[in-house]
C-alpha cells in the first residue's frame, strides 16, 4: 500500500464529496485499510464550563459512540482533556504512560477497552474559524505503525475542513428560538450569567433564566452549553 498516493487521491475525491455523510462514508473506507474501527470528529465548545464535543463528521451510529453518549463520558474522557492541551497528535497508550489517571477516567478507557477498541489515536485539529476541533481513531486489532498513523492524521486534517465548508454551505433551518431568546443565548455563549445578562439587557436575572430554560426546551437539550452548541452549530447565534 502506497500511503503518499492514497492520501492524496482520497484529498481529490474529497473534492468531489458534497455532503457530510458521503464525506463520512468515504473516510471510513480509506482510513479501514488502515485498521481504524471507528473515528469521531467534533468541535470543542464549553462555555459553562462543562466541555461538550459538537460533532463534525464520524460514526455516530457505533456501538462505542452511542455507550460515549449515554454515559456521558466526554467530561471524563483523559484523551479529550489531553487534546485540549496540546497540539500534538497522541495515541491512547502514550497518554496513559504521561499521566496519572482519576478514578473517572481509567473507567472511560477500560471501557473503551471493553467494547473491543485496544488502541486509539487522538489528534487536536485547529479549524478554520480557529475553533479547536478533536478527532479520535481506533481499532480492535494491532496499533497502527507510524506511517499509518501519520495518513490518518493528514486524512483526518483535510476532512476536518472539507466537512467545516459543507456545514457552511447547508441551508440553515427556520429559527425556532424568539429574538430575546437569541439575545439570551448569544450572551451565555461568551459566559455570561443570568445576572450579568439581565444587566446588560435590563431584565430581571429570573426572566433572563426563563429564556435560557425556554431556549432550552425548544432546542431539545439540558444543558446550557449544549443550547449554544446547536444554536452555533445551526447557525441561531454567531
């Protein structure tokens, strides 16, 4: 297997790719010959405080990406809170043999160990409004040799940017959220609190809550941060 041409031919055909999940379909095909099971790519975004991965492109049907899910393991996950520290790509066992894990954490990879995935790949990717995405990469048999990894890695960089220009592209749905609603949300997404916010629109901080709450709802998720990542994400706030 020649690598050079594989990566390049898979970043002409991503030329010709025009939606996220052809983009997906097709990295799972090259990336498989390189003995990669699953992969996840997602932007970080956390302005509570809580970090939340809002999903780029990857396999969110896996087996191990809807356990991920349920379990809420994203806050938890070493590798994820790794990635937000450097710029270097790093394998899962790297990481583990740097660092003492929590109690939390070692939970997250046996886990991950338990669903058949013995090696990962994590690799922090700048996109291109400068917002830190990670993808993550494993497999169920041997870890990947250095060449291999070092594909993954430039596929994963180019398909990271190809799916950030198509999301651009889609059309955006209808708002479902008022403008107040809006005003509310665009403010928590630069960390503001309900006092803070009912002070710079000159509303009560309990009418301030009630708007995030009712943003919440029609948005479908609990969480503050996971309101301002649809909303960016669909294009409700900026």
């Amino acid at each position: 297997m020649y690598l050079p041409g594989m990566v390049f031919d898979f970043a002409k055909e991503l030329e010709c790719v025009e939606s996220v999940a052809a983009l997906t379909e097709l990295f799972a095909l090259k990336v498989g010959d390189l003995g990669v099971d699953f992969f996840h790519c997602g932007s970080f975004l956390g302005p509570d405080g809580m970090l939340q991965l809002l999903p780029t492109f990857g396999m969110a049907d896996h087996d191990w990406m809807v356990r991920y899910r349920q379990q809420r393991y994203f806050n938890e996950d070493p590798a994820a809170r790794w990635g937000l520290r450097t710029f270097n790509p790093f394998t899962w066992d790297e990481m583990m043999a740097r660092s003492r894990l929590t109690p939390a954490e070692a939970k997250v990879m046996q886990d991950a160990h338990d669903h058949g995935l013995r090696w990962g790949l994590s690799i922090p990717l700048h996109g291109l409004d400068g917002r830190v995405s990670f993808f993550m990469a494993a497999g169920r048999h041997n870890p990947v040799d250095d060449d291999k990894r070092l594909a993954i890695q430039l596929m994963a960089t180019v398909a990271q940017m190809r799916a950030e220009i198509l999301l651009k592209r889609s059309p955006l749905p209808q708002c479902p959220l008022t403008p107040r609603q809006v005003d509310v949300l665009s403010w928590v997404s630069e960390g503001k609190t309900d006092s803070e916010i009912g002070h710079i629109l000159s509303i009560s901080s309990e009418t301030a809550h009630k708007h995030v709450e009712r943003a919440k709802a029609k948005l479908g998720v609990t969480t503050r941060t996971q309101a301002v990542a649809v909303a960016l994400r669909s294009g409700y706030i900026r």
